[in-house]
C-alpha cells in the first residue's frame, strides 16, 4: 500500500489529532485526544482499539523516531509498513507496554527485567561484609551470568544432572528387549543398540533386575564406544551362530551407554523438546557446591545484612526491603574487627587476574578493608544503595508485586505480571512528555489491587505525560479524563468512534455496547445455582505459598476461584488441581503448551492428594491464553482443524482431479503446492537490530503462502488463498452447506471471533483470542460430560459483552455434565458461577489460604474476605 502521511495543518493544541486512519479495519477515522489526560480505549474485542492505539498512535511515533535517530532505518519502515493515516498532529514520542503476543521472551528474571539485580550487585561489590582477607569483588562477579561470577561446579545452573539406575530404567521387572533402559532412544537407535548387546551375547529377554550388577551398570554408565557387528532381524541364537561362523554383519553398530546417551543429548541438542525428554532420565538436584545459589564461593562468602545474595535474591520483595531497611537508616551492627594483617598474596593475584582478564584493575581495592575511614565510606553506601532499593521495591509492591522474589524466572510470570514489572520500571524512568501506550494495565489484577495501579497511572499523568490505554476495566473508564468508544460490533462491524470525550457523555450514545456496562444499564447475568453433582476433593496440597491446604470443587458445576494477586490462585488451580487430576488420569493434562526448557521447569511436583470425586472425573483439559503456536504458520484454520475439511473439498474440485492434485497440495506446511520462496509461510522474518525481528509481506507471493498454479484451482470461485483470507463469518456464509467446515465456524462466530480471518497468523492473535479459539476447539468436540476443564484468567482482554458471551458457553459446557474451574478476577463472572473459593487473605507468604468458600451469596458475607464487598456490590 502506498504510503500517505502528509502533514499539513496544525490541530488543536494539547491534543493530539488524527485523521484518516484506516490500519486494520479503521474506517477512515478522525479523532482528537486531549494530551495530559487518561484517555481509555473501549469497545469489544476486535472493534479496532488496539488497530487506533497501537497500530496507528504509537505505531507512527516509532516511525517518526526511527526516522529521526537512523536515516537508512527508512527502509526497514517501508518493509514493515507504517500505519495508513492521513495526518496526526501534536504526537509526543510514545512508549507501548503490549502485553506479549506469541513471542517468546528470553531467559530472564524479576531482577533483570526491573534491573533491581545490578542495583544488589553494586551493594554487595561496595557495601557488603567481606570475610578477613578476602579481596574486595566486582559487580560482575556476583552475576550467575558471568564466567568470573558463575558457580565452576555448576556453570551457573545452580543445579546438577546426574543419570541414576533408578532415573533411566523406570521399571526394572521389563527386559531389555521390552524397553526396559527407557532413556534409550526410540525407534531405530534404540533397536541399534539392542542389537549390539544380542551380539555381545547380552541375555535380552531376561528381566532388568535379574541381571548381573556388573553388566547392567557397563550398559547404563560406561564411557567405553565398542564396535559390534549386528546381524540385523536374527534372533539371539542365531546371531551366536552367525558370528561364529564369522558371516558378514548387516553393518557394525556402535555402543553408547544409556547415560552417554542422556548427558549428551541434554548438554547438546539444539531442539529443546530433546532436551526436556532427555531431562526426564535424569535426576536433579541443587549444585552442592553452590546449594542452588549459583555462584562462586567467593562471591557467596560476601554478606550484607547478614544475608549473602543469593538467600537475598530468594527473599519476597517485601521481605528484601524489611531486611534492607536496618542499613538504610544506618542500624546495621558494627561489622567484625577487621584482623590488621591481610592476605597481600590474595590481593595482588587478584588483580592480575583481572589485569589479564582485560578489566581495569582498582589500584588498591583490597586495602580499603583496613582503612577506618573508608569503612565509613562504605556504610554512607550500604545506606544510600539500600535505601534506593527500598524505594524502588516499594513502586512494585504498590503495585501488588511485593509477592515476586529477584530470581523468579519471567517466564512463570502471567502477562499481566509482567506488564506492571514493566510498568513500574517506567515509573521510575522519570521521562515526562511521553505518550505511555498500555494493554490492560489491569489484567489479572483484583478490584482490591486495582487502586494502587491507579495511582501508580496518576503518577506518570503528574509527571506530565500522556495516557492512552486499551482497557475493558470498568473502574479505570470511570476514572478516565476522556472515552474513545470504538465499535460498535467487531472486524469490518466496528472500526468507527462511537464516542469521543469525556466519559459521562458516553451515557447517551445509543449504538454503544459500552454504555449499558459502565452506566449499570446491564441486565446482569442471572441462573438459578446449579447443586453439585460430587465433590473433587483435594487435601494436603503444598505447592509454592500453599502449605498443607484442603479444597473441594463441586462437580457439574461451574466454580470461580479468587483473590488477590499472588494469593495462590494459580498454584492451586492452574498448579495442583492440574497436576494431582492429570497424575491420577494417568496422562498429561490436554493442553498444547509448546514444551519448555527444562532448566526453567517450576519447583518440583506438588504434594498432596485426592480424596474423593475422580470418579466423576474422565478427563481434564485446560483453557489458557498461551498462543496457539509462535509463528505465523499455526492459524485459526489450521489449529482448529477445519483446513483439513477445506483442502479436501480443493482436493476434489474437477480441476485439482484433472491435475491430480491432492489434499496435500493446498497445505502451505508441504512442499508441494507452497511458494518456494517464502516456504509457505507467506512472511520473510525482518531482523532488526536491538529488537524483536519483525515479519513482512513475502515479496514473491504477496503473502498469499501458495505457487501460483495451486491458486489456479478455485472451489465456488475462491481460491485456497482467497479461502484463508475470509472472516470467520462470511466463510460460515462460504461453507453454509458444507457441516464438516461450517459446524467449527459457527463455534467460532458464537464466541465472538466472527471477525477473525481463518489464515490470521497465531503471532497476531491476543491471549484472548488465543483463549476462545481453544476453547472453541473444545466446544465442537461434541459433548460428552466428565471432563474437567480449568481456565486462568478467562476475561482478559474481554469487553463486557464478550465476557457474557463465554460464560454462555462456560454455562453450556457445564450443562452438558461437564465441570469448569476458573481463576477470576471478574465480579460479574463470580456472581454468575455457582461456587467461589477465595484464596488470601494476602499476597505471597501471607496468603494461601482458603479464606471462603460457598454459594456466591455466602462469600459475599465472609468477614476476612477481601473479595467479599466487591462481590457484594456485583450481586446487587
Ligand atoms: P481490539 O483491540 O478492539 O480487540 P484490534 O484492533 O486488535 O481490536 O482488531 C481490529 C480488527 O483488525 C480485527 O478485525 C482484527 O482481526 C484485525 N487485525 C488486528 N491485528 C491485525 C493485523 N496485524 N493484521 C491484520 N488484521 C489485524
Ligand atoms: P495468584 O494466581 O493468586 O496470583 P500464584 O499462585 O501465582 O498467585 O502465586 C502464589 C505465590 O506463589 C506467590 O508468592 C508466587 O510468587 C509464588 N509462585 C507462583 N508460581 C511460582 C513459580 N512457578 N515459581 C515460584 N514461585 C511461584
Ligand atoms: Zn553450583
Ligand atoms: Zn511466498
């Protein structure tokens, strides 16, 4: 598309005005909004809120600014497009907090995101305790990252994997002809290496443990490779005969013990589903050297308020600032005689280690211990550094984080988590003038956490910025300065301002879907409570802050768990209700997360047990908002499996017979009727430098993924390109005689997603909709009660309206004879299941428990609860 940013014309001061976008399905819009104010995006999901705020606003601020810092940047914008607008005038620069759509974050913890790790570094480099003699320590070499300060037995891990009898062959009664060295590869190596042991003369059909110790420990722990020659397909007996005879072998194999076998797969493979299979035969535990703190000794012997870093970095947030505030406000005991004598060796061999290792060496360092002066030095730092910290841990926990630790890894985070990390680490920043961009601030926030985020916003307003967020919190649009309502329907039924100004005028516009929810116009959802069918009962569970705790889930009903972040909700529910029910199914739960390293693997299993209900219970499945895949090749099409369906209606067509085309041939994932360029994927990925790569348009096919005789063959005057360019709901009108294509559609259109196209890329899609188009998934599977489905978090990124849509179908899951268990924050959800567990009363260690429990009326008047008065408010 050409692109067409003119800039003429001055708009109203203070505000920033914007005419003729038309990103995504914007229709032409023309909008001004007030600059210093709390301007909110509303509308339902897919009416284009994010397309005006992100896609155009903030999108053309980091054209403008890429244009402005590189010059030769301009191409990289002409590949990855700008936004089609016309004109905006009186953008600040902008700064987007997205929450992450399908990319996969890199390693990385609460303490490097909030950079709060370099602050602790720095202390104890500076200000710790040093034991008599030992040379002060660089910043550096109290990172786990770094070679000077990684742990040598460990690496850095802070774990060891060590290969066990017990941990490669899980049932020692098997033979090995039956698999019973399961760490082994499968299939032909596995057979392979079988082969080689027949050869050696190994008794393969004798149980495991009937073995001689000797031989079975050659075949699980030897370092030796030998060579044997394998006589492939005989049977024992005859391999014996035939290498007597000395017949020619079918080929010479080589021997690899199971554990040779299981390290080097785990230490080398590049695929990290290998990895984590590779994990499975091993047993872990903490670095002995390290105990799991992940440095040298060295830099563990270092101490500052009594606590090395490690055991710091493992503290709550809220904990670490207590233990800092001591030397904050310059209490810490006098640290202990410095002896007068000092290890000089020490000293200076430390610093040509560090002369040579290229750092520049701190002349003198290790004296400073003996000067009293210098101690004082010191203390001013403690002092000041802890102080900073503690000020800075106190934007966090405001905004209800107190709960996260320094190591929590971010990738056990939820997103919503990680946008206020984020959030908080911009208040600090300091900038002013900026245009802040943000999604959800208050996603998986409770009513009783939302005030903090609140004023943590009225903060960056005060500094002199502007807002601009995209929020279905019905709390922040009354707070708002300024409503832009977008709508009123989704996809090519939205994209025209409703509304525009402050929010009490939004009370008149009719054709809003907004207005009914924020001015309590809404007829609430109400149905009598179902009674339960059973109970699942769960006792004991031990998993992070739950410690010993017992809790029952009405069966055939629908249950809402709550409570404030960092509760518990999760552990109980998306951690020890999954684990305990899938363990006891005998399966994994169904879900399709992609596999994860095992190295970020959460704390091991949870305890606990069930005592009742599993016989009601024959399956478990669970709905979350992870992406349905992480590159543009998974869509809604292929996900659901209706392309299947497609492809064989394609495959049938006179023309694709005459060519002898078969259903194979309209896959962009086989190689035969893909673009060869692009390899089907119909994007070239754009590495950016400093940033995440970005995917455009693939020049050869012009994004349509297929060669051009497979567009050729059209299916009632489409082509299969034409096909994944449809909106779920003119492919329902498309398909509407063809039930195996239609049946999956209607699912989709009735949650809402009408508006979606059936080749939108998964990495375009938002955890919401990544959410509803399982859950679809699920719904056209035809119902056949017993299952136990469980969602976290269900109405992120749900306007109102689509909320009563999925608990429609939540309900119709559950009429069905099925049970759901939802981990909500919304009250309007609550008042509508048929059970609330309130997890709390607090955050962390001060929560985990189950403060109430009952019919939503019940909890409603739970004394300690602090969901109660807000649920009290939701069911009037
Ligand atoms: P909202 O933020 O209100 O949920 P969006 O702005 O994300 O809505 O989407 C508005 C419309 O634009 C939808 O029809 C959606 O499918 C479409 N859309 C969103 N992102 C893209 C994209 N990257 N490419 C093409 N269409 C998109
Ligand atoms: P909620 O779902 O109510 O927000 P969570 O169950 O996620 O709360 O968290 C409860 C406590 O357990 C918090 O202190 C949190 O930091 C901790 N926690 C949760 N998940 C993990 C994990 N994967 N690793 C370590 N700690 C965790
Ligand atoms: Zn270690
Ligand atoms: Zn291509």
């Amino acid at each position: 598309e050409p692109v067409r940013i003119a800039r003429s014309g001055a708009g109203r001061p203070g505000y920033v005005t914007v005419r003729g976008a038309r990103e995504h399905n914007l229709r032409d819009v023309d909008v001004e909004l007030p600059r210093d104010a709390l301007v909110v995006f509303t509308g339902v999901s897919g009416s284009g809120k994010s397309s005006l705020a992100f896609g155009t606003l903030y999108a053309e601020a980091q054209r403008r600014y890429f244009e402005s810092v590189a010059p030769y940047a301009r191409r990289m914008i002409d590949q990855v497009g700008v936004p089609d607008v016309d004109a905006i005038e009186g953008l600040p620069p902008a700064v987007a907090l997205q929450q992450q759509r399908g990319t996969p974050s890199a390693r990385s913890s609460v303490g490097s995101v909030t950079t709060l790790s370099s602050l602790v570094r720095m202390m104890y480099s500076r200000a710790g305790t040093y034991p008599p003699g030992q040379p002060m320590l660089y910043a550096e070499d109290f990172s786990p990252n770094t070679p000077q300060g990684a742990c040598p037995s460990c690496g850095g891990l802070g774990r060891v994997y060590r290969a066990t009898e017990a941990s490669m062959v899980p049932d020692p009664s098997l033979t090995i002809r039956e698999r019973a060295v399961a760490a082994w590869p499968q299939a032909w190596g596995g057979q392979n290496l079988r082969d080689i042991l027949v050869s050696r003369g190994v008794d393969v059909d004798t149980p495991w443990k009937d073995l001689p110790r000797a031989l079975r420990d050659w075949i699980l722990f030897t370092d030796e490779q030998p060579q044997e020659p394998v006589y492939a397909g005989l049977s024992p007996e005859q391999t014996q005969a035939a290498r007597r005879r000395r017949l020619e072998p079918s080929y010479m194999g080589t021997f690899t013990s199971a554990r040779r076998h299981v390290l080097g797969t785990f230490t080398n493979s590049q695929s990290a589903l290998m990895r984590r299979r590779a994990a499975r035969y091993l047993v872990s535990e903490d670095c002995p050297a390290c105990h799991g703190k992940r440095l040298k000794p060295e830099a563990l012997s270092v101490t500052f308020a009594g606590y090395d870093i490690g055991e710091l970095s493992r503290m709550t947030l809220s904990d670490l600032a207590e233990a800092m505030r001591p030397a904050a406000e310059d209490r810490l005991p006098d640290e202990d005689t410095i002896p007068a004598t000092l290890d000089r060796d020490a000293g200076r061999q430390d610093r040509a280690r560090r002369a040579a290792a290229g750092a520049s060496a701190h002349a003198g360092a290790p004296d400073v211990r003996v000067t009293p002066n210098l101690s004082i030095e010191k203390r001013l730092a403690a002092q000041r550094l802890a102080a900073d910290l503690i000020d800075r841990i106190g934007t966090l926990t405001e905004l209800g984080l107190g709960y996260l630790s320094l190591d929590r890894v971010t990738t056990t985070l939820s997103s919503g988590e990680l946008q206020r990390l984020r959030l908080a680490t911009q208040l600090r920043s300091q900038l002013f003038g900026v245009a802040y961009v943000l999604d959800e601030p208050t996603a998986g926030l409770h009513p009783a956490d939302g005030d903090a985020m609140h004023e943590a916003l009225a903060g960056l307003l005060a500094a002199g910025n502007s807002l601009f967020v995209v929020e279905h919190d019905i709390g922040t649009m009354r707070r708002a300065d300024w409503l832009v309502d977008v709508g009123p329907a989704a996809g090519e039924h939205g994209g025209t301002v409703l509304y525009s100004g402050p929010p009490e005028g939004l009370r008149d516009i009719e054709a809003s879907r907004t207005r009914k929810h924020l001015f309590g116009l809404a007829e609430p959802h109400r149905r009598p409570r179902r009674a339960p069918t059973g109970w699942l009962r769960l006792e004991g569970i031990v998993r992070n802050n739950l410690n010993g705790v017992s809790a029952a889930f009405p069966l055939g009903c629908l249950t809402a768990v709550t409570g404030i972040s960092g509760s518990g909700k999760s552990s109980l529910v998306s951690q020890a209700l999954l684990e305990l029910v899938g363990d006891r199914l005998g399966r994994a739960v169904e879900t399709d997360d992609e596999p994860e390293d095992p190295l970020d693997e959460a704390p091991g299993p949870t305890e606990g047990r069930i005592v009742g209900g599993m016989e009601a219970v024959r399956r478990l499945v669970k709905v979350d908002q992870k992406p349905i895949g992480r590159t543009p090749r998974s869509n809604l099409a292929t996900y659901t499996g209706l392309f299947d369906a497609v492809r064989k209606l394609f495959a049938a067509t006179p023309e694709a017979r005459r060519r002898r085309y078969d259903a194979g041939r309209f896959s962009f994932n086989v190689a035969k009727g893909r673009c060869p360029a692009c390899e089907g994927e119909g994007f070239v990925s754009v590495e950016l430098l400093f940033m995440p790569s970005v995917y455009a348009p693939c020049p050869t096919c012009h994004g349509t993924r297929y060669a051009p005789e497979t567009l050729e063959v059209t299916w009632n005057g489409l082509s299969i390109a034409d096909v994944l360019g449809l909106t779920v709901e003119r492919a329902c009108a498309a398909f509407a005689d063809e039930p195996s294509v239609l049946r999956p559609l209607a699912v989709l259109r009735d949650l809402g997603l009408g508006y979606l196209r059936l080749g939108q890329p998964a990495t375009e899609l938002s955890g919401g909709e990544a959410q509803r188009i399982k859950l679809a998934t699920e719904l056209q599977r035809g119902q056949r009660g017993g299952t136990l489905y469980v969602l976290d978090e269900p109405t992120t990124g749900l306007h109102p309206t689509d909320v009563d849509r999925l608990m429609l179908q939540l309900d119709g899951l559950v009429d069905a004879g099925n049970t759901v268990v939802v981990v909500e924050h919304d009250m309007r959800v609550m008042a509508g299941a048929d059970h609330v567990i309130d997890v709390g009363p607090g955050a962390g260690n001060r929560g985990g428990t189950i403060v109430a429990a009952g019919r939503p009326e019940r909890v409603a008047e739970a004394k300690a609860s602090r969901t109660a008065p807000y649920l009290r408010e939701a069911l009037d």
